[in-house]
C-alpha cells in the first residue's frame, strides 16, 4: 500500500492504481479470518402453492446441533445468505417447502457442501414435490358375446343384433359406448340401443336393428367398444343375403378378442418448459401389445393448448419436440400420444387405439445470484490519529443490475458520513464516499480501527461489506465479505 507521502504527490485515482498493480492490498478477507458464508437459492419444482422454505444446516464436524433458518420469498424462489459459517466440508443443506396450511409439499438437500475461509458458496437446491402423480394406466374394454337374431336374411330384410362386453377397471363398464357400422353398400343400422352395466357379472348391453341390402351377397359388420378414455376393441362377423326359395343359410360368430397397447412410461428430457425462450427436447412413449401387433404413434397437443409446439417425427416412438411459444400466464404445456395396433383384416377400421398424457411445467429460468462485487477501494491515509479526518471511497458493481444503496459503519466511533465522491474531490468512478473523523484517544498502541461499507442490491436482495483498516499493524490485505439480506 502507499505510504501517505506517496499520496500526496499524485491524483487521488491515479495513485490508488498504481497501488493496485504495485501489491495485493485490495484482495478480500473474511470478517472473521476461519469462516466463510454460504449463498442459499431454493426452487420448489411443484404446481402447488408454496408459501414457505426453511433451510436446515447441519456439519458433525463444526456445528453441534443443527442451524434452522427460514429462507426470505422473492418472486418465485427462496434464497438467504448466512455468513460467517466455520470452515468445513461436510455442510448438509436440506430445504422443505410448506403450503398455507403448513402441510408439507417439497424438499430436497445438497451435502458435501465446502465452506471455504473468506469466500462465499453458492448452494442451489431444487425440492421436488414429495406427493407425485399416481402413474398412468388404463384397461381396453373387452367384448364378451355377440348375438343374430337369424344367420341369414333376404335382400331388405332385418335382423336384430346384440352384444354385451365389460371394462376390466372399476366404474368403467357403465361408460363403455358401442359402435354398429356395416361394410360398405352392406345395409344399415338403426335402433341403436344401450343399457350400462357394472362389471364383469353384469356386462353393458348394446342392441340394434340391421337392415340388409337389396342384393344377394355376403355383408361384414363391425361393431366397436369404446371406454370413456378412447380405449377400443372391435369384432368383425358376416351374414349372407340370399333371394334363393326357400333357401336357408348360415352364419358363422365368432368374436375375435384382441387386446389394446400398453402405455407404461412418457418420457421427456427436459421435462420442463423455459419461460424464457423456444425449449427443445426428446420425448417418448413406451408401449407394448398384448399379442405383440405392430404399434404406430401420434403426437399432438390438446386443441385448446396454450403452447406452440412442432414435433420432428410425430409418428415415431420418439420425437424431437420444440415448444416454439406460450401464451401468457402459461404454467405446463400437455402433450398426448396416440399408440394404435393396426386395423382389422379387410377393413379400415382401427383395432385398438391407447392414448396418455405428459404435463411439463413452464418455469423460469434458473437464476444464478452473486452479491455485490467491490473493486477498487480508497482511502486517504492508512495511519490516523486522534481527531483527523479520513476520507474513503470505493467502487461496486451488482450483477443482477440493480442499482446499489450502500451503509457505512465504523468501530470503533461514529459512522462516517456518507458524501458525493466527486464533491470530496474523487473520481466520479467510484460508486460510494464518505468521511469519518477518528474518536479521541483512537487509536490505541497496536490496535486498528476498521471502517466499514456494505453494498446492498435491491434485486436480488444480497449484501457485500468492504472493510478499510487504519492503523499500524494494518499491513495486512484489505477487503470484503459477502453478507445476507
């Protein structure tokens, strides 16, 4: 550091510089010369209202009894500084987000945590919601029994036909819609009736009137069991049309079972929605067969859905997927898939169609906090005695942009007085100046007084202290601490 002759002789920013690329004089010290501090950021990954995050600290070689804190609110996330914790590295952070009720809803820890002398740690813990969505599963409906009233008809007759199937889930068989649809110029159907049921003992009914063509030929009808999920399976049967006298004929039923696709995992990586900006990933469905039918897929989104969104290969297990936008006040973006088993032999109608759902959260980005950032700092004598004026200043920076509102404290004594730099005859440069006029009878032999400034930034709610030493065993190396809210 200069000596207060040295000073005199030069600009006062002119010669704080050459001070600086001469000696370390401005790096930074800890308050206290064996701790550090730790910069605490907690993000709740869940829907639900989160209305408070307590942070417990614990170290079994510094800390004999666990340190609980509650961690301050901003915007969406949860974050404290804690200062002057004891060098270690064993620190377990642990976090747990409660609702308004004071129930529970999220946690999540980080250990190993290192605290280091004189710096400050960032600590960055996601907790995840602690009750998570039962999995997806859902049964297709399967066809007991079909029934003809006659196994042959002439051309423009009629005949009644019926069937009875149940869901293997519970309540859906009460739900369950049947589909009569005749080949085409293969006749119609009308008087389409159904009667719900419950379960397997007491299957839905469904009937229905058939009316043949006017021609001689052999007709196919396909009739189709839907749940109220659009699980399906379907049978095919044929009667014959005969105008020959007196001719009789036959009609063979069968009803063919075949079961729907398997849904059993959604997968998406990310699996969450940037709030700022397009978000690209891969998304995929694991499905299987029960009789091991080539499956085919289809991505969408809702047609009420919020969210802009281009798949790559939408017809593919997986997908490369992009979320291009989002309405305002979007919090989750819905993605569905469609896994069907093929069609039936001869026919254009689908066997079985199986569909779930993905709901990723639109969240912000995550944001990284750091405290205030002091560079070069100033003071006008490193010596002082009883009664003389000092003059200090120093220059502050906030990464997150905010403009800084800076305290000044002393010990012992009155705190300075803050003042304009360029008034006290600084370089506008510097960010914060101030006088202190030094108690009488300071200082005492050996000792130092230690004047103080701390930088608070009002986005992100993080402090920093730069502390100036006077006195003459202040050959040491000068500087500043990060501090909490």
């Amino acid at each position: 550091m200069l000596q207060p002759e040295s000073i005199s002789r030069f600009p006062a920013l002119a010669a704080l510089l050459i001070a600086l690329g001469a000696s370390p004089s401005f790096a930074c010290r800890s308050s206290f010369p064996d701790s550090g501090a730790a910069a605490v950021t907690a993000h709740a990954l869940t829907a639900l209202a989160v209305v408070e995050v307590r942070l417990t600290v614990q170290s079994p070689s510094v800390l004999p009894s666990p340190l609980k804190v509650v961690l301050a609110a901003k915007d969406d996330q949860f974050s404290s500084v804690l200062s002057n914790l004891a060098v270690a590295a064993d620190y377990v952070f642990t976090a747990e987000a409660f609702g308004d009720r004071g129930q529970l809803l999220a946690h999540g820890m980080a250990a190993g945590v290192v605290i280091s002398k004189g710096q400050t740690t960032t600590v960055i813990i996601y907790l995840n919601e602690i009750n998570q969505p039962s999995p997806y599963h859902n049964s297709g409906p399967l066809i007991d029994a079909i029934t003809l009233s006659a196994s042959s008809v002439t051309p423009g007759g009629q005949i009644a036909v019926g069937a009875t199937a149940h869901d293997p889930d519970s309540g859906q068989t009460a739900t369950l819609v049947f589909s009569w649809t005749p080949a085409t110029a293969c006749g119609a159907i009308s008087d389409v009736n159904t009667v719900p049921g419950t379960d397997f003992a007491h299957p839905s009914e469904s009937t229905a009137a058939w009316t043949a063509p006017q021609a001689d030929e052999k007709c196919s009808i396909t009739l189709v069991v839907k749940d109220s999920f659009g699980l399906a399976n379907s049978a095919v049967f044929a009667i014959s049309v005969t105008s020959s006298p007196g001719g009789v004929g036959s009609a063979r039923v069968s009803a063919v079972f075949n079961g729907a696709p398997i849904i059993s995992v959604l997968t998406a990586d990310p699996a969450q929605i940037s709030l700022d900006g397009p978000t690209s990933g891969v998304m995929a469905a694991l499905a299987t067969d029960p009789e091991d039918d080539t499956l085919s897929y289809s991505w969408t989104v809702p047609s009420d859905s919020f969210c802009t969104v281009q798949f790559a290969t939408p017809t593919e297990a997986s997908t490369l997927f992009t979320v291009s936008g989002t309405a305002a006040g979007t919090t989750s973006c819905t993605f569905l898939v469609a896994v069907s088993d093929g069609y039936w032999p001869g026919t254009s109608f689908v066997r079985n169609v199986s569909t779930a759902s993905l709901t990723l959260a639109v969240t912000p980005p995550v944001v990284v906090q750091v405290p205030p950032i002091f560079g070069i700092a100033y003071q006008s004598r490193d010596i002082a005695t009883s009664g003389s004026l000092v003059t200090f200043a120093a220059i502050a920076s906030d990464p997150a942009g905010g403009n800084l509102t800076f305290a000044w404290s002393a010990s012992p004594g009155a705190a300075p007085v803050a003042g304009d730099p360029v008034s006290l005859g600084l370089d506008p440069a510097f960010a914060t100046a101030a006088t202190w006029t030094v108690p009488d009878g300071e200082p005492d032999a050996g000792s130092d007084l230690v004047v103080s400034v701390t930088a608070t930034s009002p986005v992100s709610n993080l402090q920093s202290t730069y502390n100036f030493c006077l006195g003459a065993a202040c050959g040491r190396p000068q500087g500043g601490d990060a501090g909490g809210p």
